[in-house]
C-alpha cells in the first residue's frame, strides 16, 4: 500500500498520473443555455488544474438532451465538440491527465430544461428531492438510445483530447437509479432482481469502454450504498464493481461526502442532516471495494480531504488515488500549497462578500450563486 499521495500510478489502460490527487467533478450551473463552456468556466478550471494533480476531472457533462440536470456543459452532439475541446485543454494545463465526467439526470433533471413530458426515467416514480416531479418509465428504444448516446459523448470526448470519461454513476442519476431498487421498478428485462438492475450501468461501461479505445481511462464513480431506507446496499454495489472491473474499467471512483464518515449524498441533497451509514453495516465501502477490484483497476477515495495526513488516510483507507473538491473550490491554489508544505496557508472557507468571492477564489458569477442557495454546503469565512 502507498502512503506517499506524490508517487506517480499507472492506469490500467496504461495512463500515468503524475501524482495521487485529483480533483474532484464540480458542476458549475454557469455554462451558456446551449451546453457550451464560457471563458469563466474555463479560466476556473485551468487554474485549478495548473496547481498539478495527477488527474483532473471535468463537471459532469450531459449525454442526451432530455437528461439535464443543469446548466453545465454537453457533449451530446457536435455543437459540443468545440468547447470539449477547449475544456480538455483547461484540464491537462497542469501536465496531469484530463477526464470528461459524462451523466444522465433521469428522475433529477431539471424538468424546466427538459421541457414537458420529456423528463424519463427507469420508473414513473419521482425522487426524493422536495417538490419532485413525476417522470415518465423509458420505452426500451429510449434505453438503447441512452447507452448509444453515453457511447457517442465517449469518442467526442477523445477527439476533443480528453484521457478518457468518467462515467457518473452517483448521487442519484440515471446509471445509480438504475442500480437502485427504490428507483427502478420495471419488470422487464431492465429491472426486477438485481442482476437486471445492473444490466443498464454495464450496458454503458461497456459501451464507453469500446467507444474510448484501447489507452483510454473509462472510470465509474459509484455511490456505494444508499443511504434512504430500502436503498440498496453495499454487497449490491459490491456486485456491480467486480463486474464493473471485469469489463475493463481504469478505476471505480468512491463518492462520499465524507471517507471517514462513510456518508453518502442523500437524494434530498439536504446538506445539513448526516446520513447514517446503516447501508454499509459498519464495513468500510473504500476497503470493501478495494478488495473486490483486487488490483484489477483502482480506487479513488473522495470526501473531506483537506490536508496530507487526510490523504495519507484516504489512502490507507483503501484509495489508490484522492479525489478533493471543495478544498480547491475554496482555495484555487490548494494542491500547490500542499506541495509546497505551506497547509497553514490555504483558505479554508468562502468570504462572505459574494463578489469576492467570484474573484478571490476565480470561480464564475453563476455558480457563486448555485453554491450559495445550499447553506450548509461550502464552508464560510467566519463561520
Ligand atoms: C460545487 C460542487 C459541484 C459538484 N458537482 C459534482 C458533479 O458534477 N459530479 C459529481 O460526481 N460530483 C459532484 N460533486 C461532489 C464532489 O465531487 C465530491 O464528491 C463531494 O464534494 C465530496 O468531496 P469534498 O469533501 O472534497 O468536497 C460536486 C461538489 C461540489 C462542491
């Protein structure tokens, strides 16, 4: 086990991150209507990505029209491909590999951007966000073209010179409902036990993995159980990572809001109750899902990493690589004041001044204000 977080790692596909850290995909709600990148979000990005992490991960991309959950940047068609382009850039100013995070809203699409009628899912069940409304269950021809679509976004994103795509399978969009038996209530071939739960998310890495090509990265970032009642659990997600594995994935990306407190997000995205890890039954879902990838790809542990020693023990939790977000949102030059030993110089939460803080930490107007409609969620300067 490495506890050295500046060590390089191979891929499976052969690709080498320069060091262990990488930084975390963070929607930014602030690229144009169209889906297409604005120089705010470009400038927010390189900065960040010029500090040196070993792998940098885009805001989740949108594969499909009728799946948007926000106003971030596409990769559903050609009028993307410019803009992928110049994002993939952005990422790899550091000299670190740049990855595409590509998603699907299902259920959390942002019904006033899909229009009416158009917001589908795995069932006609809504979420469990407050005010959520209904979808309508996907036809299987919407299902095959979803899995095309998410194989499509895949070979934009190598031509624009991405690494690879990290398929999001998270927080509660499309691939996770899918997997989850409070969401997905078909009984045809899609759904029912858990093997034809899975069916879906595999469908996708398997077209991703073919549409990337060999010396490509194809990640899969996974909630590793639910944590609502009658979610599913973690033997459940262990069972799609092996298979996930088997099917040629460079990494399976852990997302909690917190590694050490195993939590995470719920799908209210109520930021100020913790979720109980009752899902995981006290087992650790980093070292649990560690020991079912076997060495066959790796692991990225991701929540409340903020200093070294917090990525020492992510690693020693079972990660290969750690994920950080909100430490360099907050702090743009974080990673180089690690490197730099100079912890006691990193800010650690945004000033309370909203145009200072579009400034002091370069992040878009837009997404200031995304950030600041969910209190509780970004630590505060004073608080
Ligand atoms: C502003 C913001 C936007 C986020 N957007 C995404 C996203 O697009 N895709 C995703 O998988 N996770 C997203 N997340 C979750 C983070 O990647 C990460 O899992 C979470 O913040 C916990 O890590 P941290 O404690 O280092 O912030 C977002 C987090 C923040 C703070």
């Amino acid at each position: 086990m490495i506890d050295d977080p500046w060590t390089p790692l191979r891929l499976a596909s052969g690709a080498v991150a320069q060091n262990r850290f990488v930084l975390a995909p963070m929607t930014t709600d602030a690229s144009d209507p169209g889906g297409v990148v604005t120089p705010e979000e470009l400038a927010y990005l390189r900065r960040r990505a010029m500090s040196g992490f070993g792998m940098a991960l885009s805001s989740c991309a949108y594969v499909h029209d009728d799946g948007r959950s926000w106003y971030g940047i596409g990769a559903a068609g050609p009028e993307h491909d410019a803009s992928l382009a110049s994002v993939a850039q952005a990422l790899k100013a550091g000299g670190g590999l740049g990855v595409l995070q590509i998603y699907d809203g299902g259920r959390i699409s942002r019904p006033a951007m899909v229009g009416g009628g158009r917001m589908r899912a795995p069932s006609a069940i809504p979420s469990a966000r407050p005010g959520a409304e209904t979808p309508r269950a996907m036809d299987e021809t919407e299902i095959e073209a979803l899995i095309a679509a998410f194989g499509a976004a895949t070979a934009r994103a190598i031509a624009a010179g991405f690494d690879g795509v990290e398929l999001h399978g998270a927080n509660h969009y499309t691939l996770h409902q899918f997997s989850s038996p409070r969401a997905n209530r078909r009984e045809d071939g899609w759904g029912g036990d858990r093997d034809r739960r899975l069916r879906f998310p595999l469908a996708v890495a398997r077209a991703a993995r073919e549409a990337a090509g060999p010396g490509r990265i194809v990640g899969y970032r996974i909630t590793p159980f639910e944590p609502e009642p009658d979610g599913y659990k973690l033997d459940d997600a262990l069972a799609l990572v092996d298979r996930l594995a088997q099917t040629g994935m460079d990494y399976i990306h852990v997302s909690l809001d917190n590694f050490r407190l195993q939590q995470p997000q719920r799908e209210d995205r109520s930021y100020l109750v913790p979720s109980a890890p009752t899902g995981s039954d006290g087992r650790s879902p980093i070292a649990a899902i560690r020991d079912v990838v076997a060495g066959r790809c790796a692991v990225i542990a991701c929540g409340g990493v903020r200093t070294v020693d917090d990525a020492r023990d992510a690693l020693a939790a079972g990660g290969d690589l750690v994920a950080a977000a909100r430490a360099p949102l907050v702090d743009p030059d974080w990673l180089a004041k690690l490197r730099d030993r100079a912890e006691g110089d990193i800010t650690t939460g945004l000033p309370q001044d909203r145009d200072a803080i579009a400034e002091r930490c370069a992040i878009p107007p837009l997404m200031v204000d995304y950030l600041l409609g969910r209190p509780g969620w970004i630590p505060r300067e004073g608080a």
